[in-house]
C-alpha cells in the first residue's frame, strides 16, 4: 500500500504547516526588524537542533508508542519549519530595495536546500549521524549568530543594471542540468529516485 509515503507526506506535511505559520508571523511583523530578527531565529537554531538530536535518542531509548514517537517528531518538524519560514521574509524586508532582493533570497534557498539535502544524505548522516548532524547544525548557526552581531546589515549600491543570472541561479541551472542527465543516464533512476526523499 505505500505507508512510507504516508508517513513521509505527514512529516513534510507538518514542516510546511510551520513554514507557513513562520512566514505569516515574520510578514506580519511580529519579530523584531533587521539583524536583530534574524539573529533571534539563529539562536532559536541553536536550541532547537540539540533539543531535537536529544529528543529523537530519548524517543528511541525509552521504545514510545509506535504513534507517538511520530507524532512528536511532527511536532518538532513545525517548530523547525516555524523559525525557517519566518527567516526568508525577515531576510528580504532587511534588504529591501538593495539588491539582494527577494528572488536572490528565495534563490539562494533553494539551492542551500538541495545541497543541503544531498549533502546530508549522502555525506553526513552515514558518517556523523543524527545528533552529528544536529549539533553541526548548531554550530553553523551559532557562527551565523555571532556574524550577525559583529557585522551590521548595511543597504549596498543599487545603482546599474542586476546581473541576468547569480552566481547561486547559475549553480541551480546547473543542478537541474545534472539532475536531467543523471535520469536519462542508464542505471541511475533509482539512485536520483532515492535521492529525491533526502
């Protein structure tokens, strides 16, 4: 019958709920402006991700229910989605009308999430697991927390023409590229398909 999929399609399901919830609350103005906003979520970052590691091993050790461990994992997945979604409009309302505009900020999104993904799957996970990956996470964003403070967001030069493509749109073109020939590419179906749920 599929339960993976279900099973999946509830926990993204729940991370994009939070995304939601996050980007409402953020274009709202319900947090503060500026660096200072967005190093709030980076310290939201850095306690949720060793919150969650430690969450999923006491799951695991103390064999909870087979509902609600899942559930709570949900739970977990809205929290994270809540503080990712709210930091993209954050983001672009600090830069509005410099040139790291929205569309550079959704673009550099995406591109972080799909080398994120198969970074984690591939490269992390077997190597540093879960709770690896968790803590590893908080370090970036305690990096990023500390870059925050020390470094004001300041408005740059809007003057002349945008690029026609990023640096980050360009890496994207290329990913797609990639992924194109990967599929037609005989006997690498599966591996593009695995990598997909990643």
């Amino acid at each position: 019958y599929g339960s993976l999929y279900l099973h999946l399609g509830a926990l993204f399901a729940a991370f994009m709920v939070g995304t939601a919830a996050g980007s409402a609350l953020s274009l709202r103005g319900w947090l503060p402006g500026g660096a200072r906003g967005l190093a709030l979520l980076d310290a939201a970052f850095v306690v949720l991700a060793p919150a969650s590691a430690a969450a999923v091993q006491a799951l695991a050790a103390a064999g909870s229910p087979p509902r609600l461990g899942p559930f709570l994992i949900g739970v977990g997945l809205a929290g994270a989605g809540l503080v990712v979604g709210a930091q993209l409009p954050l983001a672009s309302r600090t830069h509005e009308g410099t040139r790291e505009s929205s569309t550079f900020f959704y673009a550099a999104d995406l591109v972080g999430a799909c080398l994120g993904a198969f970074a984690t799957a591939a490269l992390l996970l077997p190597a540093i697991g879960l709770a690896g990956i968790c803590w590893l996470l908080a370090g970036i964003k305690l990096a990023s927390l500390l870059g925050l403070w020390l470094t004001p967001v300041r408005a740059t030069d809007v003057s002349g023409p945008n690029p026609v493509l990023t640096p980050a749109a360009w890496a994207a073109v290329g990913l797609f590229v990639l992924s194109g020939i990967l599929i037609v590419s005989e006997g690498t179906l599966m591996t593009v398909y695995a990598a997909s749920f990643s």
